[in-house]
C-alpha cells in the first residue's frame, strides 16, 4: 500500500478518508476547513491512496482538541482503517509511520483515547495493547488515556481535572462538538430540528477553539451527549437513533 500525506498544497484534490463525498458536500467542506488551519500547529494526515477509510491523523499534543495534560507526546486524534481495506496491516503501516515521524521529531510518545470496552469512533484497545500502549489515566465511563512512551522515564499523560468527571449543569440534551468529525456538520443541525420538532429541550455546543477543547467538560470533545447533566454516549447519531434514546 502506498500513503499520501495530505497537506495545505494537495488538501481541495485529496478526499479526506472519513467523508467521501463530493467537496461541495458539507460534510468534506466542514473537515477541509478544520485540516487547514491545523497543519500549521503541525497536524498530520496520511492516507492510504486506495480511495476508503483507510489513514491516521496525529497532532503535537499541546495543540490536541482534548483535555489533556502531555507536553512533548504526540496526540493521535484518529487511526481508522475500515471495510475492505481491514486484514492487511494498514493500521500497523500507519501507526508505525506515525512513530517514526513522532521520533525523528523528538517526541517523549504517542496518546489516544480508548475505551475499557471498544466504542465507536474510539480506538480499540485491543490493537492498541497488542501494539505496545498502556493506560497512563482513566475518567469515568471507563474512558482511558493510552500512551506508548519511547523511554522508560518519560513523564505519563494526564486528563485535565474538568474532564475527569463527565458532568454539566445545563438540564435536557446538551451535546459537545467539534468540527473535527465531519459527520457532525450533517447530523448535528439534524438533531436540532428533529429536538424542536417534537419539543425535546436540546442545546447543541459547538467547540470552535483549541482553548474551549482542552477545557471542556468531556474527554471526548468531538461528539459528546449529555442528558441533564451526566454524559451519555460519544456515538454520532441521526434522527432516528436519537428519538429511540429520547423515548426509552
């Protein structure tokens, strides 16, 4: 297999993996638009050139969209490798491009989250254990900071205190997001008209800055759905799937 790193020059001709969908689509311009002023905070995207969900995106950590305290790692915001392309060793090229680059940078590691338990649009810890990474710190809902750390002395990283504790105030459906998922820019404005349609208090809160994210709420800062006050699920959902939650 071969790999394409998408880059500021290539980024309007390249698809993006996770929306193949058309440019004009919303969903590929939103996540365009969010890759584009990344790369300059060092972001790196590397897909495979088979057209498919088949890439990892990885970020120096004290510009992650995530609560977390890990000066000097490198932070994976996503490794996915889906349908077809699965069985052929693709995560392990990509991962292994990632420590690589993460080295020949002088980075202390790499991080991710994971669940105890595999969630969608987490990684799974399964692969991230066979792979070498260990937990260095857990929130509730067993949501869990992973690092593989290159030397035996570096430092662990940690969640920042606010989202150690998934919980809010603000009562009735309140969600957390981000730019980053291109699906919220589809199913995001979905739920809002699907809440007022059938008079469901719903607050959608869109996190528009690197700040808001590492001081949010959550650990999970591109999707994340609360229901008067306790954290629910990361899980993207359409108008369906939410009127099933909603109604027990």
């Amino acid at each position: 297999m071969d790999y394409i790193r998408v880059t500021k020059d290539n980024l309007e001709k390249e698809h993006i993996c996770c929306a193949i969908s058309n440019n004009k689509d919303v969903q590929v311009s939103s996540k365009k638009a969010w890759l584009a002023d990344r790369f300059d905070e060092g972001l790196v995207f590397l897909k495979s050139v088979e057209r498919g969900k088949c890439f990892i995106e990885y970020i120096p950590a004290e510009s992650a969209w995530i609560p977390i305290h890990a000066d000097g790692y490198m932070y994976i915001d996503c490794l996915w490798v889906s349908g077809s392309l699965k069985g052929h060793g693709y995560s392990t090229d990509l991962l292994n491009a990632c420590i690589e680059d993460s080295k020949e940078k002088g980075k202390k590691g790499l991080c991710i989250l994971a669940a105890a338990k595999k969630k969608p649009f987490l990684a799974d810890p399964k692969f991230l254990k066979y792979k070498g990474f260990t937990v260095c710190d857990e929130a509730d809902h067993g949501i869990g900071l992973w690092y593989l750390p290159f030397s035996a002395d570096a430092d662990k990283p940690q969640f920042r205190e606010c989202a150690r504790h998934p919980h809010i105030e603000e009562k009735g459906y309140v969600l957390y997001y981000t730019s980053q998922c291109p699906f919220n820019a589809k199913y995001v404005p979905l739920l809002e008209q699907t809440a007022a349609d059938n008079g469901i208090r719903f607050h959608a809160i869109h996190i528009e800055s690197r700040s808001e994210a590492q001081n949010a709420p959550t650990p999970i800062t591109n999707y994340a759905l609360f229901c008067d006050g306790e954290y629910i699920t990361n899980e993207q959902m359409n108008d369906k799937k939410f009127l099933k939650l909603v109604n027990g």
